[in-house]
C-alpha cells in the first residue's frame, strides 16, 4: 500500500466501475481533491488495482471501501492504522468485518447506489404537464444561510456542506414565497463528468405535493444536458425518497452498507 495524488491513475481505475465509485470520481475534483487521501495498490506497471477513499472532512470525515480485486483486503487492513479515529463509512458488506476488527460500528443501516436510466428519465419528462404554482430556482452561496435553517427542519440527520453551493447544482421549489423543497449534490466535476445527488429534502408542511421530484427532476436535466455520469445514494428503508428516485429514472446498481465507526 502506499498513498496517491495522480487523479488520472486514479480516474482510470473508477472508471472500471463508475457507479460504483460515483463519490471517488467526484471527489477528484478540485473542490473535494485537498481533503482526500487515497491509499492505493498497484500492478508491476504502476496501474491502480484497488484504492481507498479517505476524505478528511473536519466536520464529515467518511470513507469509502469498495475494491474491485481480492486484494482490497490486504489494503484495507494495511490502512486501518491511517483512518480517522471516527468516521462515517460507505463499504462492501465484505469489509464490515476488517474495520470492526479495529473500530466500534454504530450501523446506519444498507443502503443503494443508484443509477439514471436516461430513456427511462426521457418517459418522465413526457408526462409532465407545466406546473405554474411553484417556482423553482437556483440556489447558490448567497442562499447558504437560508439552507442550513432549511435543512435544520426538512434534514436534520442529513448531511449539506455549504461549500457545495459553489457547482451551483442546487435547486429549490417555493410555495407561497417559502422554500419548501431542494435537490442538490453531494460531489460533482465538471472536469471528471459526475453529479451525485445529495441533500434532496421537503420541508414537511409541503411533504405530499412532489416537490422532490420536481427539484430533483430540474438538476437530473441540467446534468443531462452537461452529459455527466449521474447517480445518487439512497438508504433501503428510504421508501419515500426511493419512490421519488425511481419515479424519475433511477434504478439500483448496487447495495453495501452505512456505519459510524469509531476506533476501539
């Protein structure tokens, strides 16, 4: 094992798998770069085989364990010395073992990586008929302070970093002149071609009218029409947003697990 800042190498080896390793491809990003770390293996000719995802958020430190060899053991037991003493983590149910080997799992419960059918999103969009009651509109840095007070009531276990406002990939749907529903991104790179949706929530007193969908549907068009890999995280007991999600086009790709884990 050894640590990496080669984005292509890296870009190379995601993109085996680009659903799969969706977040890793955005945080090669300029945006996210800085705060990631990325333990690698590699063949005799230097090409990445399995990497880990590291991000040293000082709020929201996560990683990401999915490996695409039988290596990817070997890597994560080599770098569990290196990981933060607590963290979220998105893995392969195969790893769950090796990191509670060294960390106490608070479980988050299974959760999906989905993916966009565009033929399936292009069905969607035929049926819409034009809705002249809510305004939908971007949201960037300026509406940060309206977000977190959003987010405090619609998202409260959620997670939305204000930096994120910066791809100005944020939409939201008013009724009656207040923010009632928003879809944005967790990661996203115009340089590396991803938009993973993150932070899609409605304020409850406006729960019911579709409003999700619509502010999901809006940002699902636009990364369309910028031709970016799009998909999305969900949790599999998530029915509400999974139906949202679904109704518009996605479909699962994969499944693994969510956990909090802090270090023995």
């Amino acid at each position: 094992m050894h640590l990496t800042t080669d984005k292509y190498k890296l870009a190379a080896h995601f993109n085996k798998s680009p659903v799969l390793f969706a977040y890793h491809i955005g945080d090669l990003d300029d945006l996210f770069f800085s705060l990631c770390r990325w333990p690698v293996i590699q063949d005799d000719d230097g090409e990445i085989e399995d990497a880990l995802l590291i991000y040293d958020h000082p709020q929201y430190p996560t990683v990401m364990a999915f490996g695409l060899t039988d290596k990817y053991d070997e890597l994560l037991i080599d770098a569990l010395e290196i990981l933060p003493d607590k963290f979220f983590c998105h893995y392969q149910i195969s790893c769950g073992e090796i990191l509670r080997s060294s960390f106490k799992a608070q479980p988050l419960g299974p959760h999906f990586k989905m993916k966009l059918n565009p033929e399936k999103f292009a069905v969607y969009q035929k049926t819409q008929k034009p809705d002249n009651q809510t305004d939908i509109i971007r949201l960037d840095t300026p509406h940060a302070g309206t977000l977190i007070n959003f987010y405090k009531t619609a998202y409260p276990d959620g997670y939305f970093d204000p930096r994120m406002l910066q791809t100005r990939k944020f939409f939201g749907a008013f009724e009656q002149n207040e923010l009632a529903a928003v879809a944005g991104i967790h990661v996203y790179s115009n340089e590396f071609k991803v938009g993973v949706l993150g932070s899609v929530a409605s304020d409850p007193r406006y729960r019911g009218k579709g409003l999700a969908t619509l502010v999901s549907a809006r940002l699902v068009e636009e990364l369309m029409a910028e031709n970016k890999l799009i998909a999305l995280h969900v949790g599999a007991d998530n029915y509400a947003a999974m139906a949202c999600y679904k109704k518009i086009g996605f479909e699962v790709a994969f499944d693994y697990e969510e956990a909090l884990f802090t270090r023995r």
